[in-house]
C-alpha cells in the first residue's frame, strides 16, 4: 500500500482554512495535511517539504493562488494543485496550469473526496512516468526551484531562483543572501541552510559564508594562507585557511 498523501492547504480566511484542513485530515488517503495562511507562507512551506497536492485558495493578497502555481510548476517535482475558491473566473487559468481539480466553496465531502481521487491518480501516473532521477541530476534539475527572500530594498517579498544565488553570509537572526538579482534577507541559521542546501552545490567556506560553487569563477590565494573566492561582479568571499585545501580539491573534481 502507498504511503497516505501529505498535503499543503492554503487561504487566507481562518475560517475557510479551518474548515478544509478539517475536511482533507478526515480523508483516509491522507496523512498529514499542514496550513498557510498566504501565498508567501505557502511557498515557503512547499521549499521546505514535498507536499504531495496543495488545495490552494486563489485569491489571496501579495501572492494569490494563480501566480503561486505558476511558480509551483516550476519545481523539479511539482505537487499536484487543487484550486478551492469562490469564484469561477479562474476555471480557464487553472486548466491551463495543468491544476488537477477546481472546487468551489463551500466544499462538501463528497467533491472533496473526488478530488483526493485525482491527487492519488496524479501521483500514481507521476510515479510510472519517469524512473528516478540520479542525484546529480535530482540536484541540476532542482536549480529550477525558487527561494523566498526578504527584498533588502522596498519590502516585500521576492521569488529568488536558488541558481541565481552567489553566497550567503551569517547576519544574525538571518542570512544576508547576494547573487546576481541584488542583496536579500532571509530568516534562518546558516548551519540549518548548508544541510538543506549541500545537494544543489552550496559549501561552507568560512564560519559565516556559504558559498554557490557553480557560480565561483575564481579562487585567490592570499599570503597568510587563506585565500578568496571570486564570483561575478566583483563579489569576493573570505575562505578560512582550514577549507582551502578541500575546497581546492573539490574545484577539481
């Protein structure tokens, strides 16, 4: 028997998330079903867990539920969408976007159920289509996925492409993030960001810099024996004199 659906329920009503996290946790094909209260939560739940479907509300502030999907198929392995909202308008949005069921509030148990069916469908065809991806190529394809990032100037958020990314560096309760797009803020330890992010060709070079070594263009010894690492632009980064030499050796594999 497969595994029991893991599921990310999103709108930005209390009331109406309540009622379908409700609905979605007395399904028996489902196991674990977390909420968000907006686009912006959303994503950031969805790059930090494979969510096998996300029942996403589609009119929301800052992110509604349409855009959210767009960047959603962008992921390696996308989850399946089930737009749950009150309005018609956006049938024809979410057929093109490939969404795998449109419910309309309120949700009875009877469509709900239905559309559980096509999640367990999806995944099943999914799971046939393709053998799995070796893990160099399950982390190249992951370059697609995006990073939600606190925009440093204006506010906001902004939908970074972790491919985009130069380094990051320890700046607190956050880590100061530079890349091709600018500087970014984003809430977390560095440590917790290496495990997660070793696998798409981060490395720790120095106690506060992560660095993206497919972005590096060049590595500059310095006379007390550290060097740095050049990136595009004109960035540089300190190494710590312990890592150069695994970092050297790294570089030429």
């Amino acid at each position: 028997m497969s595994p029991g659906l893991r599921v990310l329920a999103v709108d930005d009503e209390p009331e109406a998330l309540q009622d379908l996290a409700r609905l979605l946790r007395g399904h028996a094909a489902v196991a674990t079903v977390d909420t968000a209260g907006s686009g912006p939560e959303a994503l950031a739940c969805a790059t930090r867990a494979r969510y096998d479907a996300i029942f996403l509300d589609v009119r929301m502030p800052e992110l509604d539920g349409v855009e959210l999907a767009r960047v959603l198929g962008h992921f390696a392995m996308p989850p399946a969408v089930v737009f749950v909202t009150a309005h018609e308008s956006a049938a024809v949005q979410a057929f093109e976007l490939r969404a795998v069921d449109y419910l309309l509030k309120p949700v009875g148990r009877k469509r709900l159920d239905e559309a559980v069916g096509r999640v367990l469908g999806a995944r099943a065809e999914a799971a046939t289509a393709l053998p799995a991806p070796a893990p160099a190529a399950a982390a190249a394809e992951h370059d697609n996925d995006v990073v939600p990032v606190d925009n440093v100037r204006g506010g906001g958020t902004r939908l970074l492409p972790r491919a985009s990314i130069y380094y990051l560096q320890a700046y607190g309760d956050y880590v100061r993030i530079v890349g091709e797009d600018g500087r970014f803020l984003l809430r977390g330890r560095l440590a917790d960001i290496e495990r997660r992010w070793e696998p798409f060709g981060f490395v720790r070079v120095h106690r506060q810099y992560l660095v993206n070594l497919r972005r590096a263009v060049e590595v500059r010894p310095q006379l007390n024996g550290t060097a740095v690492l050049r990136f595009p632009g004109g960035h540089e980064v300190p190494i710590a004199r312990r890592q150069v030499g695994e970092l050297r050796r790294r570089l030429a594999s």
